[in-house]
C-alpha cells in the first residue's frame, strides 16, 4: 500500500493533490508545515512525500526553502521523494542531489506517474 505525505503550504492545492490522490487508491496526509510534516515522518509508516519547495516551519515563520530539506530527511530513512515546486531553482537543486523533481503545474496524472516510476528504483 502507498501512504503518501504530501507537504504544501497553498491550502486550496494541498486539498487538491490530496483529493487527486486519494481518487487514485493512495492513503494521503496532507500538512502545511515543516513541524507538521517532521511529526508525520517520525509517528507514521510512509512509502512517499511529495513537498513544495517553500513552506513554513510552523504558522508563525516566514515560508523558506525547507523542501528540499525535508525530502533529504525522508530519503535518508529510505522514503522515495518528489519535489513539486514553481520555483525552478529548487527544481534543478533537487535534480542535481539525485532528488526527483518536478516543476508546477503539472497534471495529477504526471504526478502519480512520477510516482509509480519510482516503485522501479
């Protein structure tokens, strides 16, 4: 089964991809914060995580580049990774790590392809 953590600070595209994927049989939690997202990884079993390039530590911090951060935390426990970011400096950062990454918008359909492709790494 795929538990997918989706991390995004936009409410409306968070519930969106959250709601895409979920039509596609994944089981998703869906957080807007880096706090939020660390407590996902550390309390339950995830096989991905797609997370925006920018976003919030928590509600009060200014959003930075904590995406990338993230994903590097999830691949280093062994989580295949997805940037989904419209900053295209992230992207190519991402790409450049050996990071997947994909540069908004995109289709839900190219999202969930990129992340069935992964299943053959």
């Amino acid at each position: 089964m795929t538990h997918l953590l989706i991390c995004e600070d936009d409410e409306s595209v968070r519930e969106a991809l959250a709601d895409g994927f979920r039509a596609y049989g994944f089981t998703v939690t869906a957080v807007g914060t880096m706090n939020a997202a660390m407590d996902v990884l550390q309390r339950e079993e995830l096989t991905h995580v797609i997370a925006d390039g920018r976003f919030r530590v928590n509600g009060n911090w200014e959003p930075a580049d904590y995406g990338p951060v993230l994903l590097a935390f999830a691949r280093e426990t062994g989580i295949k990774t997805l940037l989904y970011s419209g900053r295209d400096n992230l992207v190519e950062q991402e790409r450049k790590v050996g990071g997947k990454a994909l540069l908004k918008p995109q289709s839900l359909a190219v999202l969930v392809e990129a992340l069935q492709g992964e299943e053959d790494d």
